[in-house]
C-alpha cells in the first residue's frame, strides 16, 4: 500500500490525513523526534508533504527531513505567495527543496481561509491605510488539491494556490463583519493594490474544480 506521510499535521495537514482514502493509502504524520520517525519508518514513503510554518528552525527541520527520505520520493512543499514579496524564508525554503529534490511539486497558497479563519476578524476596529486585492484560499481546495497531486503523482511543478474569483478587502472584511457581528475595519484610502494571481495553470493540469471559487461565499 502507498505510504504518505505529512510533515505538519495543524490546520491543513491534519485535515489532508483525514480525507486521504485509507483503503488505498497509508499515512502517517510525522513526529519532531527524527529517532522515533527513523524507527517507525515513516521517512519511508511514496509521498512526502511538507506542511511546516516558515518559523525557529524551518529550514534545519527540512533538511533533516528530506535527508531521510528516498530521492525517489514525491515531494509537496507548501510555500506562500510572499514569495513574490520577497519574503527571505520563503525563498530559502523553496531554493533548498528544489536544490535537494529537482522534481519537488512548491504550492505557493494564498491567504489561508474559512471556518474560524474569517477575513477581516483580526483588524476588526483598526485602521488600514489602504484597500488591497485580496488573494485567498479556502482550506477545503488546499486539501482536495493536495489530494489530487498526491493521486495523480504530479511532480515538478510550481502552482498557484488561490481563488479563482477575488475581491478586495474592504468588501470582503466589511462583508464578514456585518455577518460574525464584529466591528468593521476602516480603509485610509479606496485605491486596490496587490498582486493578480490565478489557479488557471493548476486547474488546468489536474483538471481541477474549485469548491469555494469565489472568496465573497467562503462562510456560507
């Protein structure tokens, strides 16, 4: 039986191992005790999903992660769409997976959204000096894409993970506060900004359907 094991198991990662068909795949999430992974042999897999937060020691943990694992293995990096903002430890990250593994699949996901994650719930009552163009994704597509990927064996590729239809964060975080009832967030200006980023390539590929395509209907 194939084996995934997932690096990571919060919010996303926890998720992906519950929806996996079990009947067809193993999973295991692996331990931050690289000993206890080595004994258990869960290094040892057919899919290797790294679902780690860019944060201490990201990049030491990669290392020693995919030192461990077999060059045969499919990799999935999730990565963040910062990398287009130059974040350093994103650019890090997905450098040495691609160094370390020439065929690795990098996820560049878009604001992570839906359930209690709820656009606008975290500035409620603040100020923003300006009103950009939003680029989220809900967590449903993350796992039902990664699920995909993993069935389908895609490796070395580069996708962007968001939304097929946006909009900007006055309306959707003016939009959300009306329905959750916490305080509106106040735009210093009308002006959007902000990068336009597209599934089109990913959706294409896997022919992919988004679940929640349009981040205006995410908690309905």
């Amino acid at each position: 039986m194939p084996t995934v094991s997932i690096l990571g198991c919060g919010w996303i990662g926890q998720t992906l191992a519950e929806i996996i068909d079990t009947n067809k795949y193993k999973v295991h999430c692996l331990s931050r005790n690289s000993e206890e992974n080595i004994k258990e042999y869960r290094y040892s897999c057919n899919s290797l999903v790294m679902a780690i937060p860019p944060r201490d020691n990201y990049l030491e943990v990669l290392t020693q992660t995919l030192g461990q694992t077999h060059p045969d293995t499919q990799i999935i990096l999730l990565s963040s769409i910062s990398f287009y903002d130059g974040k350093p430890s994103v650019i890090e990250a997905e450098t040495l997976v691609q160094s370390l593994y020439d065929k690795a699949v990098v996820l560049r996901l878009g604001g992570l959204m839906g359930y209690d994650r709820i656009a606008g719930k975290y500035t409620a009552g603040k100020v923003l000096t300006s009103n950009a163009r939003t680029n989220y994704v809900h967590r449903d597509d993350v796992v039902n894409i990664l699920n995909n990927i993993i069935k389908q064996n895609i490796r070395d590729e580069v996708f962007d993970i968001v939304a097929p239809v946006q909009s900007t964060k006055k309306e959707i975080f003016t939009q959300n506060a009306k329905q959750f009832g916490f305080k509106e967030t106040e735009f210093l200006t009308g002006d959007t900004d902000g990068k336009k980023l597209s599934p089109t390539k990913l959706c294409e590929m896997l022919d992919y359907v988004f679940v929640k395509e349009d981040v205006r209907r995410f908690w309905d």
